[in-house]
C-alpha cells in the first residue's frame, strides 16, 4: 500500500520499503528517534532490526529524502507493535507520524482486527494521546540487558 499526504513543505510519499543501515543512521541523526536505542553492539542490533521488521514504511519527499519511518512488529491478526516511529525535525507536526501510525495499522490488518503498542517516550506521549491512544497499565517488560544512552551521530 502506497498513501501520499500534503503538506505546507510539499508532497509526501509512504509505502513499505526496506532501507538500509545508512539510510536509517543519517536519518536518525535527523529526529530524536535515536534516543531510543543504546549503544551497546548499535551497528550489529540495527542492521538485525532492519532485516527482521515486518512493517516498515518509509517517508520520502518528491526528492526522495526521508522525512519519517515507522517499523512494526505484528501477528497480522490481533496486534501491532510500533518499535520505531519518528519524523525528521523539520517536518514534526506536519501530519506525517499520524498518516503513518494509520497506515502501519491498515497494513496489520485495519482497526476492526488490531490492537497498536508502542513505547512512547516522554516527549511523544501528547502525540500518542492526540491521535487516540491511551496510557496502558498492563505492559509488562523484562530490561535486564545492558543500556548505555547516546545521540545518534555521536562518536560511538
């Protein structure tokens, strides 16, 4: 499935797309997506995530730069997890993360059929609640890896 959206800074293009270890990693020095993953074996585990992820739309101008990603993990059938979700910053709040979250779920299976988690970090939260998600109570997690922060773009 293939969906455009316009916006004030042009036509945007998502559909699923695979993408490369490169590709991701300039892009998320672009968004503050990176925050997310630790920098333990961080070459090693994207280049994994990037091979493995079921839904993987990608967020391309006219010129074919990304401006958004959204990865998931899904049964096709119950649920979807959002693991990845992010918007270059210069072009947060232009409706790209909301058009992507509606497609991820239409290509899981539609919103009669699908249940959407993600781990939303504190700055994203009001973005989650404004396109009708709600705080869960009943996520259960198991963290005992080890997790060093770090920017993306940073020397590792």
């Amino acid at each position: 499935m293939e969906n455009t959206i316009e916006t004030k800074k042009g036509i945007i293009k998502i559909a699923q797309e695979r993408i490369t270890y490169d590709m991701y990693y300039e892009f998320l020095t672009r968004t503050d997506l990176g925050k997310q993953y630790p920098k333990e074996r961080f070459e090693e585990r994207i280049t994994k995530l990037l091979k493995n992820i079921q839904i993987s739309l990608i967020a391309r101008t006219e010129e074919k730069d990304i401006v958004g990603i959204c990865f998931g993990l899904t049964d096709y059938s119950y649920w979807l997890l959002i693991t990845d979700l992010g918007v270059d910053r210069n072009y947060e709040k232009s409706g790209i993360g909301k058009e992507m979250m509606k497609q991820a779920r239409i290509e899981a299976g539609g919103s009669k059929d699908i249940i959407v988690f993600t781990y939303a970090n504190e700055n994203a939260v009001e973005f989650y609640k404004k396109i009708g998600m709600k705080k869960s109570t009943e996520m259960m997690e198991q963290t005992d890896i080890e997790w060093t922060s770090f920017t993306v773009g940073e020397k590792i």
